[in-house]
C-alpha cells in the first residue's frame, strides 16, 4: 500500500492504529514474536509536487504471522480508519 504521507504524521499515528506495544527494527516495525504477529517495512518514496511543494510518499508492506485473514483485514481495516482523511 502507498500512502501520501509525511513521516512525522506516520509516527503519530501508528500508534493508535496498530494498539501500540510494537518496536522499530530498522526501516520496520514489527509486534508479536514467531508464533503471532505483525511486520510493517516502510520505505520513503518521491512524492508528487505540487508547485515548489513536494509531499511525502510512504510505501507501506505488511506481514503477519498467526493471523487469519479475517484478522488481517480487520487489523487492516482498523489501520486505515486511523489514517483516513475526510475529502469534501
């Protein structure tokens, strides 16, 4: 998934989105150990410009292990709420 997104606001959010309790591991990071858990790895991308101004570009890859994938996609479903920005 890729997200328009500055790295500041990610960091602020995440938190809330996920439920907390998860570590940074170079550019990832990841909850749970080897029996369940998550990995989120974020790269930094070019962002469009808008003029002079250039907006943050996120791509944003999940693993999971012990998840079902009805608990992937409301684990997801959870995350996006999180992030989503109301458009008028």
């Amino acid at each position: 998934m890729e997200m328009t997104l500055a790295w500041a606001e990610l960091l602020r959010l995440l938190p809330q989105a996920v439920g907390g309790g998860f570590h940074r591991v170079g550019d990832a990071f990841v909850q749970g150990d080897a029996e369940r858990g998550w990995r989120l790895r974020v790269t930094r991308l070019p962002g469009p410009r808008l003029g002079a101004l250039e907006l943050e570009r996120l791509r944003l890859e999940w693993g999971f292990n012990g998840f079902s994938a009805l608990e992937q996609e409301a684990f997801l479903a959870r995350f996006r709420l999180h992030f989503h920005k109301g458009g008028g």
